[in-house]
C-alpha cells in the first residue's frame, strides 16, 4: 500500500513538472532532455530538475528589477548620430533588450591579467572620496585580500562608504573571520544567494558571475579578473593565470552603476541605498563608444547570447574568440559554422589546460563540428586562459564576464561591454594573433585520430552540457 501511494505521488509530482515545463516554453531540446532525466532517474531526475532546471526565482527577481532604481538616461542619442551603421542593428538589439543605450565619449583602458588590474583597482580605490562598490564572484583569501581589507580600513576611516557583494557559491571558502573583519571595519557585506540549507534547491543554480568595481561614479573596472591570488602568483596545477579587464571612465560607468544597485537591492531589498552617479563625459582625448551589455536569469530574452549572435552574424572578415569555456547553444553552433562557411575567418583560442575535466572534455566535444566548418582553434599552453573576448573586422570588440555557454547565457548574472572603436579592436587583434603564434594548432587529421576512450569520455561529457 505504501509502495503504490508513494509511486502515485511520484507520477503526480512529475506530471506537475512536465506541465510547468511545457507552460513556460522551454527549448525542445530541454523539454526532451528533463522528461527523460524525470522518468529515468528515479527521484534523482525530480531532485536534478528543482535544482537545475527551473526558473523559480524568475516572478520574484523580474519585481525587485522593475522596482529597482531608474535606469540612466542621455539626452543624445548616439543610434541616431553614430558613425558605425554596421552595428546599429547590435546596439539596438542591446538598447531594446536591456535599456542600456552606448554611449560616447568614454576612455576605456585595456588591462591584462591581475598584477596590472589590482594596480589599478587599488591605485583608483586610494584616490576615492566618497565611496567604492565592490562585486565579485570569486572572493578568496590570501595576500590579495590582506591588502585589500587593510586599504579598505584606511578609505572608511576617511568617511568613504565601501560596500561589497559576493557570489554565495563561488565564494564559498571565505571564511566567516575575514567577514567579520569587513564589518568591524565598517564594510557593509552581503552575499548573493549564500548556500544555505533552506534555500539550496531554490537558489543553487543563479549565480552572480559578475566582476565589477566602481569608485565615486568616475570609474568602473569589469573583466574576468576575481579576487583571487591566483591571477598574479598563479596556481600549482595550472600555472599562471591570464585573463583580461577593463578600465572605464565616462558616461558608461552610470551603467555599471546602475548594475551594481539593482544587485544590491535584490540582497538588501534597499531602494535608498544608491544613488547613481550622472556620470560626466570624460575629459581625456579618447572618444570611445561604449555600450554595457547586462544579463541574468530574470530577463525576458538572453541578453549577451543575443549580442554575440549579432556579432558573428555581422562579421565580414574575421571573427576572433577567446574563452576557457565554449559550450555553444545550438544557435551559436550554427552560427559560427556559418560565418566560417560564408568566408569568414573564424578562430577560437582556448586554454589548453582546463580547471574542471569535465568542463574540459564537454569543450573537446565540440571541436569536431568547428573543425568540419574550418573554424580553426588554437590551444594556448601557458597557463590558464581565462579571458572572455570577441572581437571582429577591427571595428567592436566585446570583454566581460561571460562564458559562451548556456549556463553564462541562461542562469548566471554577466555583464560585458560592447567596444565600438578600432584602435581596441585592432590592439586585441594584435594580442589574439600574438597569443596564437604561441600556442598550437589543432590540426583536423590529428584529432581524428584520437584515442577511441577520449571520444567517449567527449560523448559522455558532452550529455552535461546544458548544466555546466
């Protein structure tokens, strides 16, 4: 009798998430792929899909959006008067899905790996006088963080207010000394999303990827660089890390701003907490057009996968990648093996080593669907390669926190920032090319010849694909 009541209520539980799975529309391919994980894993499938394959914060995280601090706004408009009619369809694409408009006269400088970002991010924080935001993803101990706390001691003494949001998950060995350390010295700390036992299936699967700091409203820096000693002292297994960040002063940074204060309200529930700044157009010579590009589970369409398919679709010469984690989506799959059919010179730089095997071998999987089209990849062997670019034809560029995956496109909250100017999309090109030369070419006839245990640990990986 109990083995009958429990298998009804099973059945019925799992009809109930068929239901929602179909109401809300899902990808084909997902709806698929969770039925089958629903029937064939008994309660696992169930467990997998609460944690993974819902959207259950969506209504609530779409309200405290809405009702978060007003978008900034400019009274020229830079679609009308832009000389880039090539990308006017992208920047009202970005502008349509996110209220974020580009703007000019911004100067942006280009900041390779962690040593010359944290110069900069400390040399910005020693010159604030009235406040820094601080937002990271990975938030981890060590030398990094000794200097951090104690300049950051130093700025509240001076009457700067210092706020810091950091990832629950993604930060999890912070250790709650070190908090309570910010605290005592005035930092005022949250979490997103902290890993707690009442709120693991609701909240496991959104995290907050982002990397974002702003100083006075002047300046914003936002890359793929995390608070980790590991980006200038490197890593045991991996060696050194590179990565890629950026320097923003300009009308842009309002944008950031305006980030940064709807991700505070929705861990403080805060309306008051922020005022953004207005952002003054820099004074400097430089003139670069630059467009923020946020997204995160609760907006109504994949903000950055939607930019990047514009990109590659807009491509008429090349199309350079790099990223430790291409996992494409089916449209973005299709996409770049059109471009590079069409003409276009595709190339993807990948790390040759990676800090997840399984992320790895997921990677590796696709490799044979680039190389049928004449993508060509190059594995760069000098450390980790942790940088997130796309650049084409000399003209835009975009580098932020996203991964080309669906976890980036669909779960994870990202910014990245359109470059609209050919002096850093030809600064990037050069790096690419440069970085290319050292690394090595995946040849097509080599890889076919692969051992047959690296295709099936591929095939077998590859079945994970929507989850990492």
């Amino acid at each position: 009798m109990l083995e009958f009541a429990l298998v009804t209520l099973y059945i019925l539980i799992a009809l109930v998430l068929v239901i929602g799975l179909l109401i809300n529309g899902v990808k084909p391919s997902k709806t698929l792929a969770w039925l089958l994980t629903i029937f064939t894993i008994p309660v696992g499938g169930i467990l997998l899909y609460i944690m993974l394959g819902r959207n259950r914060r969506k209504k609530r995280l779409s309200r405290l959006r809405k009702d978060a601090l007003q978008i900034p706004s400019f009274p020229n408009s830079i679609l009308q008067n832009t000389s880039s009619p090539k990308y006017r369809k992208l920047m009202t694409l970005i502008e349509s899905v996110s209220d974020y408009a580009p703007t000019d006269k911004n100067a942006v400088t280009l900041l390779e790996d962690g040593k010359l970002t944290f110069h900069n991010i400390f040399k910005a924080m020693e010159m604030a006088e009235n406040y820094i935001y601080l937002q990271y993803y990975i938030f981890e101990e060590g030398e990094l963080t000794t200097k951090l706390i104690w300049l950051l001691e130093k700025k509240v003494k001076e009457g700067v207010t210092v706020k810091l949001i950091y990832d629950g998950v993604g930060s999890y060995t912070l250790s709650r000394s070190y908090i309570k350390k910010l605290k005592a010295i005035g930092v005022e700390v949250y979490p997103f999303l902290p890993f707690r036992f009442g709120r693991f299936l609701s909240s496991l699967n959104y995290r907050n990827h982002r990397k974002v700091t702003i100083i006075d409203g002047k300046i914003a820096f936002t890359g793929g660089i995390n608070i980790s000693d590991r980006y200038f002292k490197g890593d045991p297994d991996l060696g050194r890390w590179h990565d890629m960040h950026l320097a923003i002063k300009g009308p842009a940074v309002a944008y950031m701003e305006h980030i940064f204060a709807s991700d505070w309200f929705m861990v403080t529930e805060k309306k008051d907490d922020i005022e953004i700044c207005s952002a003054e157009a820099h004074d400097g010579k430089e003139n670069t057009l630059v467009q923020v590009v946020p997204s995160g589970p609760d907006d109504v369409f994949p903000n950055i996968e939607q930019s990047y398919l514009a990109i590659i679709n807009e491509a008429r010469k090349y199309l350079y990648i790099v990223n430790p984690y291409i996992i494409p989506s089916g449209e973005i799959l299709k996409a770049l093996q059109i471009a590079a059919l069409s003409g276009v010179d595709v190339r993807l730089l990948i790390s040759e080593q990676s800090d997840s095997k399984l992320v790895d071998w997921t990677v590796r999987s696709y490799f044979d669907s680039f190389l049928k089209a004449g993508i060509r990849i190059f594995l760069f062997p000098h450390g980790f390669l942790h940088s997130k670019i796309l650049i084409s034809d000399d003209d835009v560029a975009s580098v932020g926190t996203a991964n080309i995956d669906v976890r980036s496109f669909e779960h994870n909250y990202e910014v990245n920032a359109m470059l609209y100017d050919s002096r850093i999309a030809k600064t990037l090109k050069e790096n690419f090319i440069k970085d290319c030369g050292e690394s090595r070419e995946l040849i097509a006839e080599e890889y076919y010849e692969r051992p047959l245990f690296h295709k099936i640990k591929e095939g077998l990986a590859r079945i994970f694909a929507p989850l990492l």
